[in-house]
C-alpha cells in the first residue's frame, strides 16, 4: 500500500488537517506529524536551539513538542521512516487560509512541501481560501480541498509525480463549494502589495508592544498565465508548480556586464 506523510502549520488539532486525514485514509497508509501550536508564517525555520520531542495521540498519528512544519518533515523522515521505507507522498494542509502570490515564502504550510522535496520525496501544498465572513471558516467542511487532493493523489499514484525532483505543488481551493468550482487551472504565483503595518499597544507597566499580522487584500495586475490570486477569484482550483531555484536567471548576463 502507498504511504503518505502528512503535515500542517495550523497545529494536530487543526479541523482542516483532519478532513484531510479522513478523505486520504482509503488512498494509503497514512502517517501525521503536525505542530503542537499553530504555525503560521513560521517560513521554512528549523528548530536548532532546543530539543524537540513526538508525542504519539494515536497510532501513526503524532504531535512535535514544540515544532515547525519543516521540523515535522524533517524529523519525520529521519527517525519515524528509515531510508528503505519512505513516504511515497508528503501533503501539507489543508491550511486554514491561502497561500498565493509571495506568501509562500512566509508560508509554513509551503515549507513542509518544501522540506519534503529537498529530502527527496515528492510533495503537495494545499490551502483553503475565505472570503471575509468568519463563519464561513467556523463551518467549512472542506469538501472541495478534500475531493481536489482525493483526485490529485489518486492521478499521482496511478502515474507519477508531475514535476522533477526539488520542485512540489502549491494548491489553493476557492471560497466555493464543489457544485460552484469551475475546475482546475494551472497558475503561475500571483504578487501582492505589501504593507508595514503593525497593531501598537502599551501594556500597563507603560511599554509598547506591537502585533504584526494585519493583511493587506490588495494583489497586482499580472500578465501571461493566470496566477493563483486570479485563479481563485475566478472560481477554479489553482494548482501552481512551485520550485526552489531561486536564481533569477533572466538577470545574469546583466549583472555579469555589471559586474
């Protein structure tokens, strides 16, 4: 039976890394490793300067005590596999929010598939998309993340993985249920406008203290292939190849004249 290894960066109890653990059971043998706290925008960060420990829930199914996404893959593939019984897939999701655009350099769900590719093994992102309404969230059922990763998995495992080594999948599902979705488009990263702002408090002993989270909705205006923002908006399931060379290899021979 295949094997798939799943992690998330909203933390073991996420609803939306359940669903997904529910939807793939029937596909493979499944094994979790999540994040005891939420994660988000932790980025690609590896743990270095503390011990870190499983805590096992239930069978093949464990909390790290206190890890990142990447802490998760990495220690996953290294001490609960072994070398001649590896993952034949790594899933990291569903996200409880979108990852497009830049975002996923900050993206701790991006990073798990990151992690897993650069350690070999094939690997796919998926987050989920709201629109503002908090309810929408408090209910989701994840029923079309759910059936896009059933399908996306199912097409991999009766072929192979699309994409060459180092390079993994950045999924992201509409505010839609399935009867709505248009399908799936593949999409380049979109490119959002970014703001410095910060929530600034003082506590009472008279010190300021800031919260950084604050999101800016704006995207720019791209051209060429639709990307994930525009994706989404339309009502499709983007499904965007995503690789780890980060050369801008379009500006070398500049800079070498440059230079």
């Amino acid at each position: 039976m295949k094997k798939i290894l799943i992690t998330n960066d909203d933390g073991f109890d996420s609803p939306a890394l359940l669903a997904l653990i529910e939807a793939l059971k029937p596909l493979a043998e499944i094994t979790t490793v999540a994040p005891t706290l939420e994660k988000s925008a932790c980025g690609h960060s590896l743990t270095l300067t503390k011990p870190l420990r499983f805590v096992e829930l239930e069978h093949n199914f464990y909390k790290l005590d206190d890890g990142t996404p990447t802490d998760c893959v990495f220690l996953a593939l290294h001490k609960i596999y072994s070398k001649e019984n590896m993952p034949d897939l790594v899933i990291s999701g569903i996200n409880i929010g979108a990852n497009m655009g830049e975002d996923i350099t900050y993206s701790g769900t991006a990073s798990g598939a990151m992690e897993a590719v650069l350690q070999g093994i094939p690997a796919i992102a998926i987050s989920q998309d709201f629109s503002d309404d908090m309810r929408e969230k408090e209910n989701c059922t994840y029923e079309l993340a759910t059936q896009t990763i059933v399908k996306l998995v199912s097409k991999i495992f009766d072929g192979s993985f699309p994409l060459a080594p180092r390079k993994f999948l950045n999924v992201n599902i509409p505010a839609l249920q399935p009867k709505d979705c248009k399908g799936l488009k593949v999409t380049k990263t979109g490119s959002r406008v970014y703001t410095n702002d910060a929530d600034s408090h003082i506590n009472p002993r008279g010190q300021e203290y800031f919260w950084i989270g604050l999101v800016n909705h704006e995207w720019r205006e791209t051209e060429g292939q639709m990307s994930d923002v525009q994706a989404v908006k339309q009502g499709y399931v983007s499904v965007t190849p995503v690789h780890l060379d980060m050369t801008s290899h379009t500006d070398i021979e500049a800079l070498e004249k440059w230079l």
